[in-house]
C-alpha cells in the first residue's frame, strides 16, 4: 500500500511564507479535497508533493521513504499528476500526449506494447476523449485540453494521482464525469488528491477536506467537519447557509 506524507513542510517565497509546517497524510483509497483561498499554496504544496519543487525544511515522504531517495522512474510510476495549466504549444495529438504517461513504464527508445496501447485507451475513454483524441492538442478547446491532461495521468496508472484544479474548463457533464471517476478510482483503492475551488463538485464525494489558511492546515477532517461554517469564516471570509431558492442545483448523471 503507498501513501504519501507532507511532514512539517516549509517554505518561504521572497518575503512571504508560503508554507509553514504543513503536515498530512494521502492515503490507498482517499479522496481528499485540498482547498484554501487564492494564493493559500495549494500549487506550491502539490509541486512540493511530487518533487517538482524542493521545501526549505520539512520532508516529503512516499511509502515511508524519502521523496528525493526514489529513483525517476520509480516515483513516476508511484505518482501522476495533473497540473493546472494544460496548455501545449507543440503540435501532438491527444492520443500522442496520453501515450506520454506510459514512459515510466517503459526503457528508453522502446516500442510501446499492448499493455501501453491498452493503457491508453482506457484512460482515454475514461474521460471521453476518444472523439478528439487524434486531433492536435493546438486545435483542442480548454476543456477538451484538460480531458487529455487527466487522461495522461490515468494511464500511468499510478496508485497515487494529485490533480490541481481539474474541473476548470470543464463544461457540466465532464465535470460531473470527473467528480465520479475520481470518486470510483478512490473506491477502488487509489489515493486521490484534488486542488479545487469548487467545494459544492467535489466535498460531497471527498473522504477528507485540508483548508490550508496562511501556510497551516488549517482543517484535516471529514467534509462536513473541515466545512463547517466557523472553518469557512475564518478561512474564505465568507457565510454558509442551507440553499434557500432555485439554487444551487443538486446536479446528477
């Protein structure tokens, strides 16, 4: 079973203190919604968590070893990640960038085989990009852009898989979509973390809630707990109520 640990992460940016001993767990089987206000460092943390970035103190620790002790390959193949800016200025195809995902699996220079083909396909149909999948990523509109970055992620099929905001862009059904992909890759023993603003999509089918508030997790608990509305006050500045008109729409598949 691999999880993944932030343990008494920092890290300060020019003169501002971006992290300040941010500690939790990602573990098989959890959703977890990682939310805050712009600028709380909900990038920076994922950056940190699959070793894109480097803290000026703490550890970063996957399956009870140290992040920076993994080989490449080996922590490519533990790790996938969707980054929030899916934009590609070369000309591949959808198909040509998922495929992408399967380079942890493979020696360098190596021809891709069934298992890789069929890796492919799967994650490809798992967010329906079938349709536009040889296309070219530059002909591709956002939404459609985001689909293949999350489908690249899927078929490294690591057994863990962070995301950083990968609803935008999405119209209604593709977002519902990806909110329950999610949700059944968790259920099936994956370890899923979500940077998200959009707390009404996604908390409902989360295990946990982490609001980071000026460096510190501020809340590390089930959805109901981590958004109660002392927590959403002094994080978000803002009141929480029940719905009490036509909105918001209870939206379903």
């Amino acid at each position: 079973m691999t999880d993944l640990a932030a343990q008494d992460l920092r890290l300060r940016l020019g003169e501002r203190q971006v992290l300040d001993g941010v500690t939790f767990t990602l573990r098989p089987g959890e959703l977890v919604l990682l939310a805050g206000r712009n600028g709380a460092g909900k990038s920076t943390l994922l950056r940190l968590l699959i070793g894109a970035a480097n803290a000026d103190a703490g550890q970063v620790r996957l399956h009870d070893r140290p992040l920076a002790d993994w080989p490449a390959p080996a922590r490519a193949r533990a790790l996938a990640f969707v980054p929030q800016d899916a934009e590609n200025a070369f000309e591949f195809t959808g198909r040509e960038l998922v495929t992408m995902g399967r380079h942890p699996h493979r020696r360098r220079g190596a021809p891709l085989q069934p298992d890789d083909l069929a890796a492919v396909d799967r994650a490809l149909a798992a967010v329906d990009a079938g349709a536009f999948a040889d296309r070219r990523v530059t002909t591709l509109s956002g939404g459609e852009l985001r689909r293949v970055a999350v489908a690249r992620a899927l078929a490294t099929e690591a057994p863990l898989l962070l995301l950083d905001e990968p609803t935008s862009n999405l119209d209604l059904e593709h977002a519902l979509r990806l909110t329950a992909l999610l949700r059944d890759l968790a259920a099936a023993g994956r370890g899923v973390l979500v940077a998200s603003h959009d707390l009404n999509l996604i908390a409902p089918c989360c295990t946990r809630v982490v609001l980071l508030h000026e460096g510190r997790v501020f809340a590390d608990a089930p959805p109901e707990a981590a958004l109660a509305d002392a927590n959403l006050a002094a994080v978000f500045g803002v009141r929480s109520r029940a719905a009490a008109g036509f909105f918001p729409r209870d939206f379903r598949l």
